[in-house]
C-alpha cells in the first residue's frame, strides 16, 4: 500500500481510468467527495465501478460515510477488499464490526479529532483494522487549527506510533494532501514520511501516484547496499559503518519489500 488513490464514487469518467493509474488501492469515496443529492446514486453504482477497478492490480477500497449501515452493506455486496472508516473511534468501530457480521472485511481506520487520537492504541488494536492513518483536514478543523505541516506532524506521529506498536499499516504524510499540485512538496513529504516508517499515503490526484510508489520503494542504491550488508557477517565496518544484527535486519527488511 504504497499508494492509494481517491476517486469519487459517483464519477464514472473518473472511475473508468482509475485502474490505469498504478495505485496500489483505489478508494472510491462515498464521504466527503460526492454531494449528498448523488450518495444513493454513488452507492447503487458500487457494484459496477469495483468491476471497472478490477481490471487494474490494484485493491479496491470504499470510504464509508460515518456509520452508515448502507454504505456499509453495498461496499460488501460490491466485493471491495477494504473499508475506509472515516471519523473512527471505539464506537465507530463497533458500529462497523456489528454491521459487517461475520465478514471478514478488514478496515482502514481514519482518525480525525482529538478524543479519537487519544484512543488510536486501542483503536489500533481492533482486530479488523489493518491499517491507520490521520485526516488532516478534519482533525485540524476539529482543534480549530490550520492543516500545515507543523500542526500535523505530532498529530500524525501519534497515530504512526499506535500503528506500529500494533503490527498495523501506518499510512500518511506528514502534511495535508490537499495541495495536490505542489508535486515537489509531496514527494519530498513522501520520502520524509517513509524514513519515519510510514508504509504509503493516499492523495486525491493521479499525478501523486508515480511519486508515492518511488518514494515508499528500497531505490536501487538502497537494495545494492543491502545485499552487501547481508552478504557480511558478526560486527564488521562496511563503507565506514558499523554492521550488527539490526543493520542487518533493517537490509533484510528492505529486500523482502522489494520481493527479494
């Protein structure tokens, strides 16, 4: 999960080149991105866009509106691979849990005010998410605060810890996404984000894409100077740098990123 790609649910143009893009998951949004008017129609046309999807490699996801059993119910009738919780919390969770039943559908829980940021452990720990990540816009709403980078970065360091802690994916970046067209800053951000540990981001335009799937990648530098490193043995310097067993851990991590 490199990359995962919002798309609004009721644009079908939108939705017809969205496998082509090279995500890792397309998320069609039920939530913020379809005006209240066109969410029946948006849901009903599940069905049809997760077919559309299918024809790319990626996963399919669906960002619910907050604890709407019926978004709920069509994101599983659709076949997506994942669910999108916005505004999660406890109660969000167990909500979701008794809509999904027995489902075994597991959840990207988005967190998006103060009081949830405080749960992210114990959020973390639900055994159907999978993954977490912050909502800038709505969380620096919900403080009153401006979404810059220095507002967020504790924000989104919390929620990265909870993630960890749990075994789970921490996705994100230390930024709002919503300036989607400073491609430098987002690149930048993504290669900031991924020496912290971030595993992906999400963003809302395709030209983010290529730069998310680089960013969070082992670049070729990274994978030649981890094969060496696993190539030594015991406590050696290597280039003028100690190698011990978490250097070589951090060199085998790399390699099994990259499918080696």
């Amino acid at each position: 999960m490199r990359s995962l790609l919002y798309v609004p649910a009721d644009q079908e143009r939108f939705i017809a080149k969205a496998h082509l893009r090279g995500a890792d998951c397309v998320i069609l949004d039920l939530e913020d991105a379809v005006p209240d008017d066109r969410k029946d129609a948006a849901r009903h046309g599940l069905g049809q866009a997760v077919q559309s999807l299918r024809q790319g490699s990626g996963q399919v996801a669906v960002r619910i509106n907050a604890g709407s059993g019926a978004d709920i119910a069509a994101a599983s009738a659709a076949g997506a691979d994942l669910i999108v919780c916005p505004k999660a919390d406890s109660a969000a969770l167990v909500a979701l849990d008794r809509e999904l039943g027995d489902s075994s559908m597991p959840v990207l829980a988005t967190i998006e005010s103060p009081a949830a940021l405080l749960e992210a452990p114990a959020i973390a720990r639900h055994s159907r998410v999978v993954a977490l990540n912050l909502g800038s816009e709505d969380f620096a709403l919900a403080l009153g605060g401006t979404p810059d980078p220095d507002v967020l970065h504790t924000p989104k360091l919390m929620v990265h810890y909870a993630a960890k802690a749990a075994g789970k994916l921490s996705l994100g970046l230390l930024r709002s996404i919503a300036d989607y067209a400073d491609t430098a800053a987002i690149l930048e951000a993504a290669r900031q984000a991924r020496r912290h540990g971030f595993d992906g981001a999400s963003c809302i335009h395709p030209s983010a894409v290529p730069l998310l799937n680089t960013a969070f990648a082992p670049s070729p530098a990274e994978l030649a100077w981890a094969r060496a490193v696993l190539a030594t043995q015991g406590t050696v310097s290597l280039d003028g740098q100690m190698v011990d067993k978490p250097v070589r851990d951090r060199a085998a991590r790399l390699l099994r990123q990259a499918g080696e």
